[in-house]
C-alpha cells in the first residue's frame, strides 16, 4: 500500500472514530431531550390539576359543595381545560419529535458531504415515520394521543359528575328522612359530602395524574417510545447514508432495569456481523415501548472474522444462557420450558404464551388441562 493509500485509509478510519465518539454525545444528548420532554410533560399536566381545582372551587356553593344545577357548566368549563392541556402537549410532543431526530443526525455533521440526502431531509423523514408507524396493535401515535385523551377526559368526567349526582341524591335522601320524622342514616350521611369541591379535586389529582395508569403515566411512557422512535429512525437512517456502514449495533442503556428481550437483541450474533449488529432494517429497535435502549453506527472495517464465523440463531443463543436468563427474555417460565424442550421455534420468540398454549395443546404436546 502507498503513501496516498495509507493516508486515506488513515483519514477514513478517523472520520469513522469521530462519527462513534459523537454517537456516544448524541445519546447523552437524548437522554437531555428526554428529561426535558417529561419534566415539560409534567408541569403541563399539573398546571392542568390547578386549573380544573380553580373551577371546581368556582362552582361551589358557599358550603364547598357543587349543586347539581351547576353539573353541565362545570364539565363545560373542565373541557375547556382539558382542550388546553391537549394544544400545549401537542405542542411539546411536536418539539421532542424534531429535537430527537435532529439530534439523531448530529453524529454526521462532519460527512454530511459523504451522504446521499441532507440532514435536515433525514430528520424529517424520521418525524414523520415515527407518527406514521403502526405497531403491531395495529396503533399509529395519533390514535394512542387520542385514547389518552379521551382516558383524560372520562377520569374528569366520572370525578366530577358522580360526587355531584351522589351528593345531590344524598341530599334529597337526607330531606325525606327528615321530613317523615326519620334519623337519617349513616351511609346517607357519609354521602352528603361527596359533592364537596376539595374532594372533586382530589379525586382528580388523584385519576389524572397521581394513580397508577393514569393518564400522565401513560403520555409519559408515550413520549419517551416516540421521541426515542424519532431519534433512532433519523440516526438509522443517517448511518445507511454514510458508504461504509454495513450495520447498527444494539446498545443496552446504562440504566437497563433488569435482563429482558433487549439483552437478546444486544447480544445475539444474528447476521454474522458480531454481537447485537444488524444490517439496514433488520434491527430490533426498539423492542418495548419506553425503551432506554439506543443504536450505534457499525462500520465494515469493525467486522472480524470471527464476526462472520460466529452467526447463530436467537434460538442459539438462549440454548446458551443460564434458566434465569432466558425466563426473563422470554418473559416467563412457560416459554422457557418450552425451548428447554425443543418446542420454541425461532419465529415464536415473541408469541404469546396463550398462543403457544393452544398451538402446543393441538399438536399434543401439552394436555388441555
């Protein structure tokens, strides 16, 4: 090899080091727009709280109670708040989707010459893939946005609408006893309070964003899926641009919770490529909603020989690990003895155990026990 040809390689293997070392400032990047979509998510969410407080408080009678004449004008008025909550989540969701797949292109800055489309381009075409994705529900973005909200909107609905109609029978209950000479009863009586404002608030509090499946908790989840979804497409996208990638590899997060199906996809030699690298749109990613998990850029003087002796399945593979290991990855101990078995077959690693129940009971491996 010449003097010119040394050079070049040189300088080849340099811009490719740059682009890794800037991959690994990019997902540090995203873990910034993602703090910074969620704590944007969260005030957004309880400026909302504070706001339909307000109008409960507004609507009440001088004792803290909400009257049943006032019911439809408050839910009116909650709607109105709600309707506010949506434009401005839309709004943040709309900035964490570019912000994402922008900084899904940055690694690329310095061989955006090298490119076959623009930067800008690619990022576009990330947002607009990210919304435009189906999942294997059958969901695309706009239809989960849609479900949360109407989720929003019954949680306000039923705390507001139930407290006042019970207190309102309650109270017509309380005057029939009374006027027939009659002690009104303790469930009466612990009803006539349902109607009072600070506990319409509470219960809202409580439906909209403190309770476990709350609406919040699941545009929380929702906004991290889609705005790493965003990232990720734009930097797949940007990498397959670039002449000597052949592939993307797997990256567990840092923060990865506990072994599951990402530790599969990170550590299986699938396409003989090396660990967790798979070529243009064969990747994985992401394998779960609110994944921690991010790609990086694998070029063709990074694959060894070994790399490419070492192909194996993903059945291969979990034959390989400990009981524990593959309970996790297969998400439970069913599926995990039906691979110590022989049963599980390549293309049924994510099949539903109920599935695979019935498939194993039809095929007399199983009794229908």
């Amino acid at each position: 090899m010449n003097n010119t040809a040394l050079a070049e390689d040189s300088n080849r293997l340099a811009k490719q080091s740059s682009i890794r070392r800037a991959s690994a400032r990019a997902r540090r990047d995203m873990d910034v727009v993602d703090a910074e979509a969620r704590r944007e998510l969260k005030r957004i969410y309880r400026g909302a709280v504070a706001r339909l407080s307000r109008d409960v408080e507004a609507f009440a009678a001088a004792d803290g109670n909400v009257r049943l004449e006032v019911l439809q004008r408050l839910l009116q008025q909650a709607n109105g708040g709600l309707k506010k909550l949506e434009d401005l989540r839309d709004g943040v969701l709309s900035n964490g989707l570019n912000a994402g797949a922008t900084v899904g292109t940055q690694p690329f800055i310095a061989e955006s010459a090298a490119l076959s489309a623009s930067l800008t381009n690619l990022a576009q075409d990330a947002v607009r893939a990210a919304r435009s994705f189906i999942a294997e529900d059958g969901l695309q973005l706009s239809d989960r946005i849609w479900r949360n909200d109407r989720h929003a909107r019954r949680v306000v609905k039923e705390a507001i609408e139930q407290a006042v109609i019970q207190g309102h029978s309650a109270s017509q209950a309380a005057r029939e006893f009374l006027a027939r000479g009659e002690a009104v009863p303790g469930d009466v009586l612990n009803k006539l309070n349902a109607a009072q404002a600070n506990k319409i608030i509470s219960d809202i509090k409580q439906g909209l964003i403190n309770a476990a499946g709350s609406p919040m908790d699941n545009a929380l989840r929702l906004f991290r899926t889609e705005i790493n979804r965003a990232h990720g497409l734009a930097y797949q996208n940007t990498a397959f641009s670039h002449p000597d990638v052949v592939g993307t590899r797997f990256l567990l997060s840092p923060s990865h919770p506990r072994p599951d199906i990402c530790d599969m996809h990170s550590k299986v030699n699938r396409y003989g490529l090396g660990a967790g690298v798979y070529p243009k749109g064969k990747s994985p990613w992401p394998a779960h909603p609110n994944t921690l998990s991010y790609e990086e850029t694998v070029f063709i003087d990074q694959i060894s020989s070994e790399d490419q002796a070492g192909k194996e399945t993903r059945i291969d593979w979990l034959e390989k690990q400990t009981a524990v290991i593959q309970r996790h990855v297969l998400n439970g101990r069913n599926k995990q003895n039906a691979l110590s078995k022989g049963w599980l077959k390549e293309n049924q690693i994510k099949t539903p155990w109920n599935i695979l129940k019935k498939n194993y009971q039809r095929k007399g491996l199983l009794s229908n026990d």
